[in-house]
C-alpha cells in the first residue's frame, strides 16, 4: 500500500534562497496531516511541488505511489489543491466555474456531486452568481469546491481559512472533517495553531525549508513540558531558579516535567519561607510548543514567502 | 483509480465562452476596424494603384488581404490575452493543477484561437461582401479555407508562445506591434509586392506572413505573386515548426511552472 504523499529528499531553490533543504515526509492514507511553520519555512513550496506547479531541483514526491512529474496524469488526478491567493476567473459564474473544473479532469455530467458540494459549502443560493460578485469567503469557499470536483483522495489546503469569518470556518471545518471520516486524507497548512491543535493527528514543523519536528500532536504537546506554573511571589526557591521559563513583573513562569513537581515546588517555597500571591497551572498547548521549535524568533531572514 | 476523459475538450470551450462573453469587443469591434480600412483605403487608392496587371480593381484585391489580417490578428490576440490575463489574475492555477498535457494545453489554445480569428475573418468577408460581391465567385475556395486555418493556427501559436513567455501586459503588446504589425503590414496586405521596389520585394519573400496573404488571394482570383504551392509549404512548414517549438515550451514549464 503506498502512502498518501510521499517526499523524499526534496530540495528547491529560487535564485539566492534554499526554500527547501531536502524535506523527507510521509503521510498515510486518511490522515488529518497539519503542516505549520512560520512565513517563508517553505510550506507553499512544498505543496507547489506535490502539485506540480513547482519542480524540485532533487528528490522526488509521490501521491498514492504516483510520481509527480513522470506519473502526473494520476498524481494529479488523485491530488484537490486549495491554493493559497484568493483567485477566480471572472467571466464565470458558481456553477460554471466547479462545472468547467471538472471538465478538466475530464469529468463531465458532475451536476450531482456539484449540488452536493455548493450544498456543503453553503453556496447554493450563489451557484448562478458571476464570481466577481461574491464576498472574499466566498470565493475561498469556490476554491475549496474546485478542489474536490474530482473527488480526490488526498487533499491540501493551503491556509484555507485565511479571511473566512468564525461560522463559516466551523461550517469548513464540519465539512473537512466529513471528508477525512469518509476516507480522504487531509493536508493541511494553517497559521491558526488552535485550528490545527483541533484537527490534524500528526504535524510537521516546517523552518527554513527543513522539517523540524514531526509527531503525533500528543508526542509533541508531552515532549515539551507537559506544565507550567504561573507563581505570584517575590523570588522563587534557589533550586528552582534554573526552571524558569519567563518572568514578568513579580510573576514567574516555572516549567515542570510532571505533576509530581509540583510537590517539590510548593515544599521548597514553604522551607525558604516564600509567600504565594497567586499560583495557577497551566497546560501546554501547540501554540507553546510551536514557539519553542522555532526558537521564538519569526520568520527566518530573508526567506520570501514563495507564492 | 479514477480515471477522467481527455480535458482539452473542456479548456477549449472556456476559450470560446470567454471571447464569446465580451463578443462585442472580440468579434464586433475588429470587423468595423477592418469596414473602415476598406472604406478608406479604397477611396484614397483605387484609382492610382494597379493591382495584378489591372486584372482586378483594388477595392477586390483589398478584401481578401483585410480578412486574412483580421484572421491573423484574432487569432494573436485570442491564445495571448487569454493566457496572461490567467496569469496575472493567477487563475492559471485552475488549468495547472489538473492533468492536463502540454498537447492538451496546445490544442485548446491554438483552437479556440483559429476560431476567434475564422469568426472575426468570416464577419468582415461578410460586410466588405457589400463592396466586391463578384468574390463570391472565387474560383478556389478552399484554398482560402487551406489558408486561412494554417494562418490562424500559426498566429495562435505564436500567441500562445507570447503568453508563455510574457510576465506582464506590456510584453504582449510589444510582441503584438513590433512583431506581429510589422510582419502583417509589410506583407501584402494592402499592395501586390510587384509595386514594390526589388530590394523590398526580395526582403518580402523572407515574410512568411506574405505567403499567409497570397495563398489566400490566390483562392479567390486564381492570381497570386508566387505560386500558392510554394505558399502552401512554406506555411505549412512554419505550422509545424512554431508548433513543435510551443509543445516543448509547454513540456519544459518554462515561465509556467516554476
């Protein structure tokens, strides 16, 4: 059984920057796969290569066994992509543009599924709108329709939910996650790190065109601290002080590895006799770990986003 | 595995739909351009320039060689605007992720453009028709047929290699008027290069477009300034040649897919 996707050493490089610096990745069949990385990591180059509309300089990438650019009939075939730009064509309407998308795989007389996926995307009330008419959400929502008019097994979405509003995210997502059920197997790229914390089984950190940590989402919130104490006091205990994590104006963050350190902590405060203002634990989530993998620092310099 | 049809079928009728949407501007707007060249031109010239010998009065010989323009410039305009009016408005992607070939890619563009060009060409036939009726007695129609597709199909070729390689607007209309006007206005279109001095007459004959034009005429006076055989070749060579050249544009992704 081949995987979902599969790259494998793939490295591509646009004039001075090395948007990719061999990524190795596998992804099973019916996944809920989240790709997060800060802007310019390469997450668009990647999924531009899986498309075909990029090619890698070495290595090479494979959806369901099927070579992107020696097997690309298939690849694609078995591929929906919901790029990033909100674009459309202007000349058409709803209805015409999923119809005319469909076409293009060869697909005609699609009308049922069309009705189905306007009806999921809550676009039907707009199927005979000319597409400049429609609100930014809107058409995003098209480009996840035109995505799926060939019913593919695998599909990316790249920062789909980027200027849609919170219903008609929920809406999506419902939607999305009807498709995994279903057996579809979902790639997603998000900046949303709660988006991707609520959805995806396994993540892949992308910085600087290299794969940085890729786990289960449970691997990852465990490795990084499961815990940290919020402590309002004036100093914490001399053993604890290596512990800190961050400290802002009489508030220190303490990262603990389990619940049982928590103990410690308080017997070491009451033996230097520290008074507790304020204690709260607090648990880690993907945000947290995400910012830990990166270093905290944003965007490596001088690395573009590549569109 | 699912497997589709062929989807240049598709690609090619959102070519037509898309100039058949703004047809006023496509279709309507070329043909009273060419209504008044003839009005004018054949005013102000047709009686001081002989054409073949004063066998044919120039407002006739003006016609054919507006219609074969008009296909010629259509055509162009059709397969180049369309493809970087995708590109710039980035709905290219649409046609790019699918499996579509570069020979699918070839053939719905170059379609859909020899039928703008034919549509346009067919619609000034029509109203110059009023001017010189006797041309509908063309002694060999399809030879004008013959030429008028290999025309079309050259010029949107041509049109397809400008929108591949053109990043912005400008570069198409640069391409349109310092190749494609001058190569179409220097070929015949409103004289018979036997008024032309020698040294422009030879220069003529290294102007494929010229060939385009005669072998056109020659299908509808049986009159041609070389015989239409050569012009056959030599514009069904460029066809070939320029195609050849587009399909491996096309397979090597060159400024389509990066």
């Amino acid at each position: 059984m081949s995987a979902a996707v599969e790259a494998v050493n793939v490295a591509r490089r646009f004039g001075p920057v090395q948007a990719l610096v061999g990524v190795d990745l596998t992804v099973e069949e019916g996944e809920f796969f989240g790709l997060l990385g800060p802007n310019g990591a390469g997450k668009t180059t990647l999924i531009s290569i899986l498309a075909g509309l990029t090619r890698a300089d070495t290595g090479t990438a494979r959806i369901l066994g099927h070579d992107v650019v020696t097997d690309y009939r298939n690849a694609r075939r078995l591929l929906g992509v919901v790029p990033q730009e909100l674009v459309f064509d202007p000349f058409f309407t709803v209805r015409q543009t999923l119809a005319i998308q469909s076409g293009y795989f060869g697909i005609r007389h699609n009308d049922a599924w069309i009705d189905e996926i306007l009806h999921h995307l809550d676009l039907t009330a707009k199927a005979d709108a000319n597409m400049r008419s429609l609100s930014g959400g809107m058409k995003r929502r098209v480009l996840v329709g035109q995505a799926l008019v060939h019913k593919p097994p695998v599909i990316v979405l790249d920062e789909p939910t980027a200027g849609v509003d919170v219903g008609l995210r929920q809406s999506l997502w419902a939607f999305i996650r009807k498709l995994n059920r279903d057996g579809h197997t979902i790639i997603l790229t998000t900046h949303y790190l709660e988006e991707a914390e609520a959805l995806c089984g396994r993540i892949a950190m992308l910085k600087a065109g290299q794969v940085v940590a890729l786990d289960t989402k449970q691997a990852l919130l465990s490795r990084f601290a499961g815990l940290t104490v919020r402590l309002a006091a004036e100093r914490v205990p001399e053993a604890w002080r290596g512990r800190v994590l961050r400290q802002d104006a009489g508030i220190f963050f303490i990262g603990l590895d389990r619940y049982a350190d928590l103990e410690a902590l308080l017997a070491a405060l009451r033996t230097e006799g520290i008074a507790i203002g304020e204690l709260a634990l607090q648990e880690t989530d993907l945000e947290q770990v995400f910012l830990r993998i990166m270093g905290g620092d944003r965007a490596a310099p001088g690395i573009p986003e590549a569109a | 595995m699912t497997q589709g049809g062929a989807g240049w079928p598709t690609l090619l009728y959102k070519e037509l739909l898309r100039f058949w949407k703004v047809s006023f501007q496509t279709i309507l707007a070329p043909v009273l351009t060419s209504l008044l060249y003839l009005l004018i031109f054949s005013h102000v010239l047709e009686a001081n320039v002989t054409v073949f010998g004063g066998k044919v009065p120039y407002s006739a010989f003006l016609v054919p060689g507006l219609v074969m323009m008009s296909v010629l410039q259509n055509a162009f305009a059709n397969s180049s605007s369309s493809l970087i009016q995708s590109k710039i408005n980035g709905n290219l992607i649409f046609i790019l992720l699918p499996p579509l070939s570069p020979l699918d890619l070839f053939v719905a563009y170059v379609a859909g453009a020899m039928v703008r060009g034919l549509v346009v060409g067919l619609g000034v036939f029509a109203v110059t028709l009023f001017f010189a009726p006797s041309l509908l007695l063309m002694p060999h129609p399809f030879w004008a047929l013959g030429f008028a597709v290999l025309g079309s199909a050259i010029l949107g070729t041509l049109g397809l290699i400008a929108g591949i390689s053109a990043e912005k607007f400008d570069q198409i209309s640069a391409f349109q008027n310092f190749i494609i006007m001058p190569l179409t206005f220097l070929s015949g279109v409103f004289y018979s290069i036997h008024t032309l001095p020698p040294f422009w007459q030879t220069l003529s004959h290294f102007n494929p477009f010229f060939y385009m034009i005669d072998g056109f005429r020659y299908g509808f006076f049986g009159l041609s300034d070389v015989p239409p055989m050569m012009s056959l070749a030599i514009v069904g060579g460029c066809c070939l040649a320029l195609s050849a050249l587009t399909l491996a544009l096309l397979r090597s992704g060159w400024r389509l897919r990066y």
